[in-house]
C-alpha cells in the first residue's frame, strides 16, 4: 500500500493564521479525520499552564481545551504534555466531543519547542518534529489524518511551508514504504505487513493554496521518485540486471512521459566506449546504456544532466572482493536508480526545465573474458587508461558516460555513484561526498541537501592529487592508492569534464543502510529533485 497525500483548502476567512484561533480550530475538529495533527510551541504550554508561577494565559491549548471539554487540561495534570522538542500526545475522543460538533476521532498534539520563535527556521528540528508525529500516526488504527502544517499555523515565511510540507510528505513516504508490494511478477516475502496508515491531508487557506498546492504535488513526485529507485536498489541482482534497469528506465515514457533511448552492445562498441566495455565484458549479461530526457523547457535551452553508476552487482571483477557483505554490492547500481527516480520525479512535476538523465549500467564479473589487472584500454575520449584494480569499476563505466553527454552542451552535469569505500570510511553514513569546483554549482548543491535533509559535504580535487593517478604505461591509471581514495577516483574523473560545468557525488555511505534495517535509502533523490526545483 502506499500513502496518499491530498490537500484541503479553506477561505481565509474561515481558517486564519495566527488569529482567530478559536474558529479555526473548530473549524480543523469539524473535519472527519481518524486523527487531527496540532502543534504548539513552548509558550502554548506556558500560557495554558501558568509557567514561571505567572498566571494561565489565553492561547492555543486552552482554546483547544474549551472545545475538547477539558481534555487538554486532563492530559496536562497527569503529566503527558512536555515542552520538549517533538514530544507527542494523543487525545481521544470522547462522548463529550462529538456532543460539541467535533469529528476528529484523535488529537495528536505535537511540542515544537522553541521552534516557534520568530525567525527560528531550523527545518532539522522541524524534521524531528515531523518524524515524532508521523511515528505516532502509524502502527496503529489511524487510516487518514489531517496535517496542521505549523509554519502555517505560526505565520511563518511562506517559503518555509513547501519545504516544511515536501520534508513531511518525504518522511512520511520513508515510513510507509515496502520492498516488493510493486513488484506484480514476484512476491519476494510470505508476509509482507503493510501500515494502516495510508492517507495525510494537509490543510490551508486560500491565502496560501498554490503554494501549498505546489508543495504537495513535489512532494507526491519526489516520494513517487524515490519509491522507485528504492525498489531498484532493494531489487534482488538476479532480476535487477542491466536490463531491468533499461527497462524500468522505458517504463517512463508512459509513466512520466520522458524519452527514453537504450543502446546495446553493438552501439555501446560503435560509440567507442573501451572502458565501459572493459568491466561489461566478465559477465554474461549485456551492457545498456540508458538516456531519459525531460523536456519540459525551451527547445534550444541548456539540459542539466545527471549520470548515474549502475553497476547492477560488483564482485571487484578479476580483483575479487572479500566475501563479506558481498550482497550489498547489489546496491551499486544505486547512483542509477536515484537517476531513473528523480528523472521519474521530475517528469511527474512536469519540471519546465530540460533535464537529461544517463545510465551506463553492466555486472562486474570475474570469468574467462574478464578485464584483466595490467590491461590498458581506450575511453570514448581517446585517453588509455591502464586497469591496476578491476574493482576500481565505477569510474571506468563512468568516464565514457562522461564524455558521451557533451553532446548535450549541458548547463551542469552531475554524477551520481557508490565509487568508493573510502568515501564511507571519510563521512560515514551522514553526509554523501561533495566534489566540484565550480563554486555556483557546491553551493546549489549545498543548499539543496540542507533543505531536503540529504546532505552533502564537500571535498577537495586539487591538481596535486593527480600525481596518484600517473601510468608508466597508459595516459592514466584507474587507481590512486590507498590515500584519499575517494578524491583520487573523483580526479580521475574530472580528467573527462573538462567541456562543462560538472559535481560528483559519491554515495557509497548513504545510498543504503545495512544490519537490521538494510534498505535502500534513495538518497539523493530528496537533494537532487531540491536542485532541480531550486534551479
Ligand atoms: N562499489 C565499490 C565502492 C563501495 C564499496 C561502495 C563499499 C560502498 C561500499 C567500488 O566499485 C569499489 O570497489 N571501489 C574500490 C576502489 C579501490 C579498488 C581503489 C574501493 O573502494 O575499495
Ligand atoms: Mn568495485
Ligand atoms: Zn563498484
């Protein structure tokens, strides 16, 4: 099942922010709703409780008290409402609320803390907030619940609502997703138990519709988005073969009515593509190479381009790996499916921008035709490149796709790849890596992580790293060293972006989690679909 997310708009004059907080807030209770989601701020509790020994002030909660009939004043005396940042607390509805006209079957009251001070605009505790209240929501009889939005609710900057309202529909969608419930032609699990959760309607007035409006359907997109590369990464390597990907990447044409074009082998060879051809060749199953366009403006504009790595399984090739969590190298190829998603996400806002997504995507097999440590092949850009490690696959895939999208004399090109372990070892799970040096473009991309909480940090491409990357053999190598790994892999990339502007994201730490809760993230779906509409 997945979630839907729906908008419901009142006059101003009947919902008002934030004045008029009585007939509002009959007005959101008057809803039919199996639970009605309100925040307060610390000075709500304050004035409702008569903190600092002053004397109870009229607001928010004892408005709310009045017309649940004391109910706020029960949960207050025995202890359920904290001021603490994003603590919750559920009202149920008794006898006495219906009797006052109210429908709602639940009040979740969720603590903003200090959030709701003027000019606080801090969206990570705000996801907190977002994260406790959807929590509450789910595991439960809730079926549908209605959204205050608090930056509305508050007053707050208008341009603090579509973020706030695209990050709670993000949240809610991490928590309502389910490997394999769109998977018609295998099911992967006996029992796969779905949350009864399954609809959040977010309220406003007419002040703020079309903002509001925009918000969700981007949100609605971007969950749509990173559903799909979700299952993509999550999708087992046996059917999520190059393939597959091609495929998937086809059903966008109807989907989200992109073009889509996928090459084979022979146009793959007659491109000229010697590297990506050198880690196809140890597998049995053919290379794709996959370009999906969103045309959504001018004819003659520039594209921003995204190229993801799909390495659909890395064994390491003839440099095999330790057999440990060898299974999560299924997750390579997650730099092409957070690609295919956000062209996905992309094509279902109807973006007016012309956005172009490539995919090279191959196995990384170990056999008799295998690449072989020593081997020096020929790029699509005419450098040879001398093959030290044959794990060190993903930039070999990646330097043809890089050279193919000049032809698109694109406006930017980003990359998109679980390159290295390194880059785990660098930033851990947290932020994904950063490499440009294109100022504009880190701070775009800066930017567009922190409003969608899929964060990046940056580091550094100096010249004097490339000294790693010198073959006495061929004009390159394909690998630098154990020190700074992952800058190394992203120099030698940059040997192959000089025509553009062009950021590398390296996505090996936060592209999926492993142990109990392994999954695909879809990290950076969130950030990419931010800086395409932040663009
Ligand atoms: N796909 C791996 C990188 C990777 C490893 C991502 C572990 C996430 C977790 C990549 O193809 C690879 O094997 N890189 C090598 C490069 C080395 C041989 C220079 C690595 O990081 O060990
Ligand atoms: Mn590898
Ligand atoms: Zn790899």
């Amino acid at each position: 099942m997945t979630i839907q997310f729906s908008t419901k708009i009142f006059s101003q004059a009947d919902l008002r922010s934030p004045k008029q907080l009585k007939s509002s807030l009959s007005l959101l209770l008057g809803q039919n709703s199996d639970c009605l989601v309100l925040a307060y701020a610390k000075t709500d509790l304050d004035d409702f409780s008569g903190g600092r020994g002053a004397k109870p002030k009229p607001g928010l909660l004892s408005e709310l008290d009045l017309l649940l009939c004391g109910s706020v004043t029960h949960a207050n005396v025995v202890g359920d409402l904290d001021s603490k940042q994003a603590s919750t607390c559920t009202l149920r509805a008794e006898k006495s609320w219906t009797a006052n006209g109210i429908k709602a079957k639940r009040v979740l009251l969720v603590s903003l803390g200090d959030l709701a001070l003027p000019g606080a605009r801090d969206l990570s505790a705000y996801s907190k907030i977002a994260k406790a209240a959807l929590k509450s929501l789910s595991g439960g009889s809730i079926e549908d619940a209605i959204w205050f939005t608090p930056s509305f609710a508050l007053g707050h900057k208008a341009v603090f609502l579509a973020e706030e309202v695209r990050l709670s529909i993000q949240y809610a969608g991490d928590q309502a997703y389910r490997f394999g419930v769109r998977q018609a032609a295998m099911k992967f699990k006996a029992k796969d138990k779905a949350d009864t959760f399954a609809h959040l309607t977010f309220v406003g007035n007419d002040q703020c519709a079309k903002e509001l409006k925009a918000a969700v359907a981007e949100g609605i997109a971007m969950v749509e988005g990173m559903n799909l590369a979700k299952d993509l990464g999550n999708l087992p390597p046996n059917i999520c073969t190059p393939t597959y990907l091609g495929k998937a990447a086809q059903s966008l044409i109807k989907k989200a009515g992109l073009k889509v074009e996928v090459l084979g082998r022979k146009q793959i060879e007659a491109l000229g593509m010697g590297s990506f051809l050198s880690v196809a060749k140890g597998s049995d199953t053919p290379p794709q190479f996959i370009v999906m366009r969103h045309q959504g403006g001018k004819a003659g504009e520039a594209p921003i381009v995204l190229v993801g790595k799909g390495i659909t399984f890395d064994t390491g090739g003839i440099s095999l790996k330790p057999g440990e969590a060898m299974d999560e190298m299924k997750y390579d190829m997650c730099g092409a499916a957070s690609v295919i998603g956000t062209m996905y996400a992309t094509g279902l806002m109807k973006l007016k921008k012309n956005v172009i997504g490539v995919v090279p995507t191959c196995e990384n097999m170990p056999s008799g035709g295998a690449t072989r440590p020593g081997d020096i092949v020929k790029s699509m850009s005419g450098q040879t490149i001398e093959i030290l490690n044959t794990d060190a696959e993903g930039r070999l895939i990646l330097c043809d796709a890089l050279t193919y999208v000049e032809r698109f004399k694109p406006k930017a090109v980003i990359d998109v790849a679980t390159l290295t372990g390194a880059c785990v070892i660098a930033l851990g799970h947290v932020h994904s890596g950063l490499f440009s040096d294109d100022e504009d473009l880190v701070n775009a991309l800066t930017k567009a992580g922190q409003s969608s909480l899929d964060t990046v940090w940056r580091l550094p491409l100096d010249v004097a790293y490339h000294e790693q990357l010198k073959s006495n053999f061929a004009d390159v190598a394909n690998i630098g060293g154990r020190p700074a790994g992952s800058v190394t892999a992203a120099c030698f990339l940059s040997r192959f972006t000089e025509k553009y502007k062009w950021a590398h994201l390296d996505i090996a730490g936060t592209a999926w989690k492993s142990g109990a809760a392994k999954g695909s993230t879809a990290r950076p779906v969130p950030l990419l679909v931010n800086y395409l509409l932040e663009q």
